[in-house]
C-alpha cells in the first residue's frame, strides 16, 4: 500500500484551458522550396531560435543537442543566448497549449502551415503567454519582420493579423476543470493519454505536481568529488571565479546548486576534476547500494559515468567500478572524466547489458541496473520528450528491463544488492518490474533511506522509492534487493 507522505509548500494554482490539439508535433517535413536556415552567425536571437525550433520540431533533434550545436555559430552575446535558450525550451514545454491557441484563431491549422511560419508563430505566442519580460509590441512586430526577412513577406500580414487577434483576447481558450487529466494535458502541454497516465500511475493530487514541478526550468546542480576536494572548498573555489553556489538541501551536503556559471567545462574548480555535474535525486540509487571499501561495482547502464564516479568516491577510490555501456564512444567519455577527476578504480567496458555474460556470474557484490526508460522524470531538462513517447514504448521499454533485471541478478554475489533504477514515474517500468522480478527471482527488498521530507517529495511503496521532480530535482525510481541464494 501506499504511505502517506509529508507534503511540500503548497504550489500555485493557476486557472486554465480547452482540451488540448491533438497533433504529433515531431512529424518530419520537407524544407525544399523555403529559404535556408543556416549560417545562424548572421542572426538576430529570435530568428536563431526559429531556426533552432524548427529543428527539433521538424527534424526529430534534441532540444539540448540543437541548441548546443547551434548557439557557437551565432554573434549573439551571453545575455541574447540565455534568452535564446528560455525562449526555445519555454516554447517546448508549452507546446500543446500554444498549437491549442493558434488552432482557436488561425484560419489556416497548425499542421497545414509551412514549418517556418508554424515555428516562428509558436515562438511568437510563447513570448506572448509565458514570457512576461516580453513587450507585446516587440513579440508581433519581430515576427513580421521575420517573415519578411525569411522569404514570406505574402504571409507576413497573416501572421501580423493572428498575433494581434491573440493579444487582444488573451484569456482564450478557456482552461479545463482543474484537477481532471485534460486541465493537465492543456495548461502543461502533455498528450492527453500521458496525462491520463501521470493521474493513474501518481494520483490526482501527486500527478498536478509532477506536472507543476516538471513545468519548471532546472538549476544546475553539482556534486563534490569528495576525493578531492570538501562541499566547503569547492564554494569557496567556485565563488572566486564568481559562481554563486549554496547547498541544494541539509540532507544532500555534497551537492550544490550553482548559477551564472557561463559554460561550466572551462571553470577552472570543473578541469581540476572538484566536481561532477548530476542531479541529486540520482544518488538514491548509488548510496542505496551500501557501499563498503573494497567491493567490486557492476554499472550495467554507465554513460555518462556519474553513478560510477559517485560510486568510487563513496568507496574512497578503492575496490573496483565495472562501467559497462554498448558504445564505444561513451565509455571513452567515461575514460576522459575518470581521469579529470583523479579516479582510478573505474575500468569503462564495452558490454551490451542485454546479452548475458557467463564470466560475470556472481562477481559483484553491488550490480547497479539504471536502465534505459520513457525518461519522463526528466521532462524539466528535455520537454519535447512529452511529444517523442507514445504508450507502446512504455511495453516494449518494460520488457527490455525485465530481460535486463534477469541478467543483472546473475551478477550479483550471494549476499550481494542488485540496486534498480530509472528516470521516469511509469509504475510499468517501475513497481510493476520489481513486482514481477520477486517473483521470478531469489531476491528480497531491502529498504531505501529516504530524503527528509520538505526537500524532495517522494512516494514509497513496496520499501521502494518514486521520487517525484522538485525545485532542485528530477524523477527518479530506486529499488534495492539483497540476492538471497
């Protein structure tokens, strides 16, 4: 059964809409015959975050690989860039409620215009409704000339005309019911059958804020290399290069949350190897291993390696860490930040944790199983993962972890803990996976200790932990089970 858990801060409530436009936003389309794209140097930030949406948006890319590529191309200085960045992923995460309000006052369906119109308006209406340090005036008049400048100066009164018909009705559509799963779908832009799920796998009450807090642009959060250095001397090392940093939560001490840091990789406390970048809800599925001095670790799921890394600091860099991943180009990843952060008990393998390895038979007194998933607990980082799943993912991701489970308890040692985990809240890829793994398997659970509650918010059930996204946090699903015989 469920545990009544102890609740944070109450959160805003905020009135809303119409049942959302139902679309598949990532369909991909030609942009033969429109005007190119590239040399995004030359541009203004609106128009580089055209460019970048219309990649995504279009062509399939990931928000964070799109906008890493792109924004070293551009002039833009740092202020232009940060807000290139908000102004694409707050279109992303608002996606559905905005294709909504253009659906209501456009004559012409979001899926019928031409990508670079569709994507400039979506930006546009963004800025409108999400933006508030955004002058209405500056919104519409930079998207005409967008228009213009881009090739379409016949469309460039059609999109004038929907624009100022938005600002002027500026409650429209209305918002569904509050507390119903299409209220969820349409103020926080989610497909309806994966707000429906949130309110099946969580609750009505937990599902609203998951959707609140997974509405929320992340901090970046950082954890000590307590093999290098303390919580206290990496803050004084990070403010001298004018980071502001502060602890993430009591119960959490090597972690910070640090700002303005500009691009992190050329701090000097990050090329000294002080610290590595990760979220704190994924050191539950570290420190629930029990690390002791000497042991031997398999990391089944490795790339990027912060769970090793975390790993070998809890063991003081003894024992060793087994980092297996399936491609050869993120085990050599983990290879250059091993050596960054002075590490030396970590040995990254290629190894595809789907294939069993008679070799590695009761070898590990901790096998760490953080499998791949439908990710959503990580919505905050990556929005458009809200358009990319569809419910037959979620089956044939849970039946991957099930073969995965299956192999990973070979690993482990009589005696020894088989810790899974995953990123998302989907009770098929979590519960339901250890439920059936129990049952199949000499295998007994083994209790997780809790973050305090006030500073992640947490379901347990079954002695197994779903952590749900907070103001400092992802989501995250931790389960320990100590291999009977």
């Amino acid at each position: 059964m469920k545990k009544p858990v102890k609740k944070m801060a109450s959160q805003n409530k905020t009135p809303i809409k119409k049942e959302p436009f139902q679309k598949k936003p990532f369909q991909k389309e030609s942009f033969q015959n429109e005007p190119s794209q590239k040399d995004a140097q030359f541009k203004t930030g609106r128009a580089v975050a055209v460019s970048i949406l219309s990649d995504i948006l279009e062509s399939g890319a990931y928000a964070n690989i799109a906008l890493r590529k792109t924004l070293p191309l551009t002039s833009l200085d740092s202020r232009d860039r940060a807000f290139v960045t908000e102004l694409v992923n707050e279109t992303l995460r608002n996606l559905i409620y905005i294709d909504t309000v253009l659906n209501t006052f456009s004559s012409v369906p979001v899926d019928k215009m031409k990508p670079f119109i569709r994507n400039l308006l979506r930006m546009s209406v963004c800025q409108l409704r999400h933006i508030e340090k955004t002058p209405e005036s500056a919104a519409v008049n930079e998207a005409v000339i967008l228009a213009k400048t881009h090739g379409y100066a016949g469309l460039s009164g059609f999109v004038n005309g929907v624009l100022r018909t938005i600002v002027r009705q500026p409650n429209t559509p209305p918002m569904p019911s509050q507390g119903s799963a299409e209220y969820l779908a349409l103020r926080y832009s989610y497909p309806i059958w994966l707000a429906k799920n949130l309110v099946k796998w969580l609750g009505a009450s937990e599902a609203e804020y998951f959707c609140q807090s997974s509405h929320q642009p992340p901090p970046v959060t950082i954890l000590t290399n307590t093999h290098k250095t303390t919580p206290a001397a990496l803050t004084t090392a990070l403010i001298s290069e004018g980071v502001d940093c502060a602890p993430t939560a009591s119960s959490l001490s090597d972690f910070l949350t640090v700002r303005n840091t500009g691009d992190i990789s050329k701090l000097a406390a990050f090329r000294d190897g002080l610290f590595i970048v990760m979220d704190p809800g994924a050191i539950f599925s570290v420190t629930a291993m029990g690390l002791k001095s000497n042991q031997t670790v398999i990391d089944l799921c490795a790339a990027p390696g912060g769970k090793s890394f975390a790993a070998a600091c809890c063991m003081g860099d003894t024992g060793r860490v087994r980092a297996f991943d399936i491609y050869p180009h993120r085990t050599n990843l983990i290879s250059e930040s091993m050596k960054r952060l002075g590490l030396t008990c970590i040995t990254p393998e290629i190894m595809d944790a789907t294939i069993h390895d008679s070799n590695l038979d009761a070898t590990a007194d901790a096998v760490l199983l953080d499998v791949p998933c439908s990710g959503f607990g990580t919505i905050r980082k990556r929005p458009e993962i809200k358009y990319n799943r569809n419910p037959s993912d979620i089956t044939d991701l849970a039946q991957k972890q099930r073969d995965m489970l299956a192999i990973g308890a070979r690993y482990v040692k009589p005696g020894g803990i088989l810790v899974y985990s995953t990123c998302t809240v989907a009770r098929e890829e979590n519960i339901d996976n250890i439920r059936w793994f129990l049952q199949h398997h000499q295998f007994k659970i083994r209790p997780i200790s809790l973050p305090q509650p006030g500073e992640m918010r947490f379901i347990q059930e079954d002695d197994c932990v779903q952590i749900l996204p907070g103001p400092a946090n992802d989501g995250f699903f931790v389960a320990a089970m100590v291999k009977i015989s």
